[in-house]
C-alpha cells in the first residue's frame, strides 16, 4: 500500500490542507503533518538550534500531527522521527498564489516540496488564489483541487514523474475567476518589483512598509495562465540547479575560471 504525507506551511487550521487528504485519503496510508502556526514566506528555513515537539491532535475530525517548527522540520519529523517513508508528498493548499521563481523559492508550501525531491520522493506543491482559509469553503474551488490533486496523485503513484522532472507546482485562479481549464506552464521568472512606503512612528523615527509593484504577465507562464485565462497551472520543475552549459557559455567559464586560478596563486603562492 503506498504511502502519501501531506503537510503544508499554512498551520494545520488551514482547510486547505484536509481538501488534499479528502482527495487522496482511500489511495494508500495517508499522513496530515503540519505546523502550530502559519509560517508563510518562510522559505527553506530547518531548525538547527533548538528541539522540537510533535504533537498529535485532530481538527475539523481529522488527525494531525503538529509541529512548533519549520514546513521543512514537519517533513523532516514524520520521515526522521515517526519513520513514515512516503511515497508521495502532498504541500498544500497554500492560501495564496505561489507562481513565478520568484515566490517558488519564497515559499515554504514549495520548500517542503523541494525538500521531497532532495530526497527523491515525487512531490507536488498546490496553491490558489485566496485570501483566507474560509475561502477553501467555496464547493467550486474545493472540487477543483480534489479533482485534481486526485487525478495527479493517482498518475504519480502509478507511473511517476517523467524523467528530468522532481516536482509539480499546481496553482488555481480564485473561486470568481475559476474556470474549468488546466494549462501546463513554465514559471516566470519575477511576480513583482519591490517598493517601499516610508512612515514615521511616534517618535519621528522612519520605517517602511514593502509594497510590492506589479510585473505584466507573458502568455505561456503560469501567472498567465492563473491570473489571465483562469486556468489551474501546472508547472513542472527541478531541483537541479546546475545549468545546462556547453560551447561558448562553459568556454567563457572556464576563462574565468582561469583568471580567479592566476589571480590567487599570485596571493597565495
């Protein structure tokens, strides 16, 4: 029987997560683990310098290991701590979009996934565009992702991902904006531009205020296809981060290479 964890950064108060487990829960032993609280943006942060606790509790009727760490230090507790090996890691549903590289390596609902697929454990990461988790209510929205976390769960566990691909990063459009379509994207490259609102506090002292500005969105990409068409995206990715050089490109690295060698042997002769 296969084995599938489930756990996203969102806290486990989040329906989100159990709209995953209702969608898998008859396709192998399935496991809910999460954190206390939500850890959003986080990225890929482990808790090195100090212990944690796990803790069994059930909400909304379901049972639910809890973590007082990291999205990452939940995945690393139920392989590491309670030995449950999974065949399949389910991240999500993450309240808000992840699309773009940008918010990919931003996001601790990817981390985990990321973190899966460094362990070589096929892994799919699911967002959507909402605010709250009262938004996972909407039976339009929630049939979407049962609908296709299921479809996809069910192709990995039998057949796996295709080579050259460690993960899935699935997004839906907002319940106004859903429409019944599913797009396979790439992910661009920048969501947004930074900006800042300078305020001043009660003692005339500046702080600021990160917001955000932006980018126009490119057919082809998963912002557009989500934010554009309203279609669910679904975007393969690597963790493989060594690029694909060869001619020109790894002749020039290697003369840098070259130069950065010349260059300390004549300080460290």
């Amino acid at each position: 029987m296969p084995r599938i964890l489930i756990t996203n950064d969102d806290s486990y108060l989040s329906r989100g997560l159990y709209l995953l487990y209702e969608a898998v829960r008859d396709l192998g032993e399935v496991r809910v683990y999460s954190t206390e609280w939500p850890r959003s943006a986080v990225g890929h942060s482990v808790s090195f310098n100090k212990p944690l606790r796990l803790t069994e509790t059930t909400h909304l009727g379901y049972s639910v290991y809890v973590s007082d760490g990291s999205p990452v230090d939940a995945l690393h507790l139920a392989i590491a701590a309670h030995g449950f090996e999974p065949d399949l890691v389910l991240s999500g549903v993450n309240v808000g979009e992840n699309l773009t590289i940008q918010h990919i390596v931003y996001s601790g609902t990817l981390a985990v996934a990321i973190e899966a697929a460094l362990m070589g454990i096929p892994a799919v990461a699911f967002s959507a565009d909402v605010h709250l988790f009262e938004e996972f209510k909407n039976e339009r929205l929630a049939e979407a992702v049962k609908t296709v976390a299921r479809a996809l769960a069910k192709e990995i566990l039998t057949s796996g991902l295709p080579g050259g691909v460690d993960l899935l990063s699935v997004n839906f459009p907002s319940p106004e904006s859903l429409r019944g379509c599913v797009r396979v994207t790439r992910a661009a490259r920048r969501r947004w531009r930074p900006a800042f609102e300078q305020r001043f506090d009660t003692r005339g002292r500046p702080y600021y205020w990160l917001t955000p500005r932006p980018l126009s969105l490119e057919p082809g990409f998963d912002s557009y296809a989500v934010m554009v068409e309203g279609c669910v995206s679904i975007t393969p990715l690597t963790v493989d981060l060594n690029p694909g050089l060869g001619g020109e490109g790894l002749a020039r690295i290697e003369s840098m290479a070259r130069r950065a060698d010349e260059a300390l042997k004549e300080r460290l002769p």
